[in-house]
C-alpha cells in the first residue's frame, strides 16, 4: 500500500512510518517541524537526542534500503494539503499532525485558540482533499480516549446503542472531555464522521490510550532513528515522568489522590494497531472507531509498577492536582476490535523493566529537573508567562 503518514517526525509519526516502511508499504511521511517549536517556547526538550527529519530519512534509507519520502508543509495550507495528497496519491492517510498536549491547551486563550484552531482546521482540509481528490482513501485518525472523560458506564468502541421512551438508536458514545485539546478530538470525530454520512468517506478513528516505551525493533536499529522521549509536564506522560524520577532518586509526583485511572498503551503495540487498521479499511461511508488502548491503571497503580520494578528504592509523594478531574470513578472500556484483528499485546511492567530504565540511565545527564514540576493550572484562565515545563 502507499501510505501518508501526516505529523511523521513525531513521537508516533515517526516510529510509525518506519514500522509501515519496514513492513513492505511505500511510506511518505508530512510535517512542519512545529513539535520542536513548542520545545524551544517551553524550554524543554527530548531526553533523547533526535535527528532532523532529513537525517532520520536518510538513515532509514542507509539502513533498510528503502526510501520514504519527505514533505514539509502545514496542514493548514489547503493548497499545500491538496497538493502532497494528489502527488502522493496514498492508498491510506494516518493522521497525527495535531498538537498533542492538553496542558498546553490549557496555558490560556492563545494556545486554546491555537491547537482548537490548528486541530480542527487542519483536520478538515484533510478531509475535504480526500472528498475532492479520492473518496477510496482510507484515513485513519489518531483519536484520544480522553475523548470520553469518565462515564459512570462502561464505554463502548465509539458507538452506544440506545434504548428511550421505547424507541432505539445508535449514536456515537456521549463524550465529555477534560481540556481544550480532547475538545477539539471531538470536534474531529463530529467533523469526519459526518464525512462518511454525506461523502461516504472512509475513516477509522483510534481512540488511542496514553503511548508508553521508547523504542521500536525499527527505531533500535541505528541512533539516528530514535524519536522523542518527552518528560516534562507539558509533552510527557505521567509514566515518563515517573520512570525519570525513579531512576534519579527523587519520590514519584502522584497528582492528587492517585485514584484517577488511565488507559495506555505499549509504543510497539501502537504501531501494530495502525497496520493493522491500514491493511484491513473501513468500508465506504464508515466511521469505525476502534479504542487502542490493552490495560488500564490508576496513577498511584501506575506507581506501584515502577516502584516494584526498578531495583532500587522509590518512593512516592502525593501533590496538588493542577487538572480538574474526577477520582474514584468508574472507568471500564472495550477494546476488541484491534485484538480480533491480530494485536498481541506487550505489558506495561515488561517494557519499564526491559527498555525505559535502561534509556533514562543513558542519557539522564540531559534531564532538566526544573521541567518536571507542573506550572498549568486547570482552574486558571491565563497561566504565568516564561513557562518552563
């Protein structure tokens, strides 16, 4: 197949492209380079020195043989959008290309208005490419589970049949997210699954759980293709932050009670469910929904892990919560449609113990502490300027 993968110098984009590459597909990759913007606005950075999307090209093609092809541009040109598409032409587009942070959305008006702005507009461009040029054109969309908050029932893969007043309907799954950015995933969904009633499009949307691990069999290959590894509070996920803080002796920062859960997914097993969703295409008018995600854990569960896996002493402590979430709540989710497909799932304890440990130790001369602690106040409408986090 010829697959675009858009946003492909990212943390998934990356490792994704090459994973399709290797597995036999004519990959061409999409991005405009902004993801490391936001690392020279917050002051932050990789633990992992990571090359330019040119050198990571030129070395997959030094190592493998094969050639991806590279295309700088925003999302938000329409012209530019149309132009890669139809030059391209893919049999499957994924889409990562959005701003990912939900803290960062959460820093006040302008980076609201910013990643609702860029998410959603750059979704839509997409969208109406695909109506424009190619309606056989798969697009498979990296959604959130963050989509749905915390029902007090157990969530469906994106539908919900419901019985009222003795009539029946099925309906997508009623949503309720925690912060701009998982609002402007919903908008996403709204927006494309509308495609697929009025154009027929194709699209299967990955309601992806919080992405663990570092590496790939493909990214291992060479230091050159390494992706990201983000641990501040911004860009890194709460497992990063605790598996950094582990290996440097400092307690685990458990935000609030600890009792609120997550659902993840090992980085392997992320690459896998876009083959997989890429080589067996939703049908013409369908808005499949898949949720990519294999456990669940609560933060202080999740702490427990990294403390009984890493050889050495941790401890925990327990600090404000700057989001404005539930805890205690109900949090059960279905996620058999990527299994019924083929995935295999690798466990959270498996990939600390074998992989991040050993990376964290490796480069942990790089590790800003100041970037660690959260500076992003949910409840605030402007947080302070000169964010360094």
């Amino acid at each position: 197949m010829r697959i675009l993968v858009l946003g492909g110098d990212g943390y998934l984009g990356w490792p994704t492209a090459i994973y399709l590459s290797g597995q036999g597909h004519d990959v061409g990759v999409l991005d405009n380079a902004v993801r490391r913007q936001y690392d020279h606005e917050l002051g932050s950075g990789s633990l992992v020195p990571i090359e330019t999307m040119h050198n990571r090209v030129r070395a997959w093609r030094d190592v493998s043989g094969k050639i991806i092809t590279a295309y700088h541009g925003d999302l938000m040109d329409a012209d530019f959008t149309y132009e890669t598409i139809r030059g391209f032409a893919p049999d499957a587009i994924v889409h990562f290309a959005e701003q990912r942070s939900a803290p960062y959305s959460m820093i006040d008006r302008k980076h609201a208005v910013y990643t609702q702005t860029n998410n959603v507009v750059g979704t839509l461009n997409v969208m109406f490419a695909i109506g424009e040029i190619d309606r056989d054109i798969h697009l498979v969309k990296l959604g959130t589970m963050g989509e749905y908050g915390t029902p007090n029932i157990d969530i469906e893969e994106g539908w919900l049949d419901v019985t009222h007043k003795g009539r029946s309907d099925r309906m997508l799954f009623p949503k309720r997210p925690g912060s701009f950015y998982h609002l402007s995933k919903v908008h996403d969904s709204h927006n494309l699954e509308f495609g697929c009633r009025i154009w027929d499009l194709r699209v299967t949307d990955l309601n992806q759980g919080i992405v663990y691990g570092q590496e790939t069999t493909e990214t291992a290959l060479d230091a050159r293709l390494a992706t990201r590894f983000d641990y501040d509070s911004v860009f890194g996920t709460v497992l990063n932050r605790f598996a950094i803080q582990a290996v440097l002796g400092l307690p685990m920062s458990v935000y609030g009670g600890g009792t609120q859960s997550r659902a993840v997914i090992d980085i392997r097993d992320t690459v896998e469910c876009i083959r997989l969703a890429c080589e067996t295409p939703a049908a013409a008018g369908e808005f499949r929904v898949f949720n990519q995600a294999t456990e669940s854990f609560s933060l202080a569960e999740m702490a427990k892990i990294v403390a009984n896996t890493y050889p050495g002493q941790v401890d925990v402590e327990y600090i404000d919560n700057p989001r404005v979430e539930a805890e205690n709540h109900h949090f059960t989710f279905v996620h058999t449609a990527l299994e019924s497909l083929g995935l295999r799932p690798h466990l959270l304890s498996d990939t600390l113990l074998t992989s991040m440990f050993g990376i964290i130790k490796q480069h942990q001369n790089r590790v800003d502490l100041d970037v660690l602690q959260p500076t992003i106040n949910w409840r605030q409408t402007s947080n302070p300027p000169g964010i360094r986090s």
